[in-house]
C-alpha cells in the first residue's frame, strides 16, 4: 500500500489551525475533532462509500471536504481508463482543478488531498476544495425569473446567455468534458439589476476526462446536460439558440448550429424524459 498527500502552502498554516495537521484524519469516517474549525456533514442519495463535510475555519473561510472509500469495480475501471492509472478520485480531482486554473477558467480550488493506493486499487482518499464563489445557476435563474430581475430581462438576459456561452466554450478548449454538466454544476455570481458582469465557476470536477476518442459524443453530452437544465428553470428555445450560437461563435442561420442544435434537442429530450420517469417513481 502507498500513501501520498498534498497541501497548498498558502492554506498549510489555516488547515493546521483547523484541526488538519494531518491528512490521514480525512480517511476516517468522522472530521477532525481537534482546532476551532466547524464541521458539519453532507448528505445526498448515492454516496455509498463516500462522504463529505463542510468545514468553517476559523478565519471564516468555508471548505468543503470529499472522501472516497469503498469505490465499486465499475467506477475503479473508468477513473483507470479515462483518468489516472497511478492516483485515485481524490488526486485527479485536484488535479483537474489547478489543470482548469493554469488554463485561466473558474473553477473550484483544490487546496490539499490525501489517497492511499494498492497498486492501481483505490483504497481511500479524500481531497479539500475551497468554497466556489456564487450559487449553483439553476438556483440564481430560479429566484431571478420569481423576482422578475432585471438580468434576465431583454439585452441582459441576451449578455447573461452569451458569457455562460463563452465560459463553457472556453472550458472545452481545455480539451476536458464533464460528464455531468448541468446547471447545478456551474456556480454563478450575477447582479439582478445587471449593473456588473456575472462570473461563473465550475464545480464537481470528479468526472472530468479528457477524451482521445469519439470527442464529440462527449461535447453534445455535456451540451445536452446543459440545455436540459436550463429548459427545466425556463429558458426558452431562443435562450437555448442563443447560447448554441454563441459557444459555437456562428452567424444565425448556419448550417453547423443546425447540426449541432438537432443532435442537442434529441439527447435533451431524453435526459428530461428520464427525470419525469424518476420523479414519478419518487412520488
């Protein structure tokens, strides 16, 4: 067995007066007790093995904590076959995360991680992220679109679809997709009286890849994901047509939007469909 860590040197001495003095405490099943940080515990349906924490330092800045343990067979084999061979979940999200910085696109800062490995195995790691700026998106058009806010209405709502555009167009030429890319995925600091830029900041990076093959299968994945989400909070076919334009840098009318926006609609509609049949199930 092999054990490997990593903490960044600006967050050394705030993660210490935390009660982080050594990463090893993240693999266990419960947060530090030690330091004046606060701990609380995050949950969601389908972590199985894995856990997460928000921790508050001191300083009151906010982290957000993910461990791994117990990970299945099958999402061993991806991590292998689209990730990292050598390192686990946990390493290749923060390194997804300082590869998005040295790119220059927002996105969750990775600010320490910890793994031990068996060979290719991953045995248990978890890794430390710093809390995004803003909102979940799905979240700020939501409360916008109730509060009838001025971002959303006429040229700012146009400037709004057009940056998200951009932002996601600037992601991909990174050569990574998401593999899960929806709206709730990309944090968003916007003003409602659109009297400054907004900023976005992508987040849950535990996915990423960087395909060698079939590219575009990936592309039309994360867009679909994208413009499913947005159908779900309101945006309108034009909103969606303006987005596709715009990542794609093309004149309306173009033969390629076409392309693209019939290859998008089909692969929408069937994540939506999906949804409905689950929410059904739920009730």
């Amino acid at each position: 067995m092999s054990y490997a860590e990593w903490i960044d040197p600006e967050w050394s001495g705030r993660l210490a007066a935390g009660g982080l003095t050594d990463l090893r405490v993240l693999l266990e099943d419960a947060p530090p007790s030690d330091g004046a940080a606060r701990w609380s515990e995050l949950s969601k349906p389908g972590l199985r093995g894995r856990r997460r924490w928000r921790c508050e330092l001191a300083d009151g800045a906010a982290l957000f904590v993910k461990r791994y343990a117990r990970t299945p067979l099958r999402s061993q084999l991806d991590r292998v076959r689209r990730q990292s061979l050598r390192h686990g979940s946990a390493w290749w999200e923060q390194h997804a995360a300082r590869e998005l910085a040295a790119a220059q696109v927002p996105a969750v800062q990775a600010v320490a991680w910890c793994e031990e490995m068996r060979g290719a195995l991953e045995l248990r790691g978890a890794v430390v992220l710093a809390a995004a700026t803003g909102q979940p998106m799905d979240r700020v058009l939501r409360e916008m679109s109730a509060a009838g806010a001025r971002a959303l209405r006429g040229a700012a709502r146009h400037d709004l679809t057009r940056r998200l555009a951009r932002f996601i167009n600037a992601f991909h030429q990174t050569g990574f997709t998401h593999r899960d890319l929806y709206l709730c995925h990309v944090f968003a600091d916007v003003d409602a009286d659109a009297q400054r830029a907004p900023t976005f900041c992508l987040i849950d990076l535990a996915r990423l890849h960087r395909p060698r093959l079939r590219r575009m299968r990936w592309l039309l994945k994360d867009l679909a994901q994208l413009d499913s989400s947005a159908a779900a909070v309101g945006a309108t076919r034009a909103d969606r047509l303006r987005f596709l334009r715009a990542y794609l840098c093309l004149l309306p009318g173009a033969p390629r939007t076409r392309w693209y926006a019939a290859q998008i609609a089909g692969r929408s509609a069937r994540i939506l469909q999906r949804e409905e049949r689950r929410s059904a199930q739920r009730r």
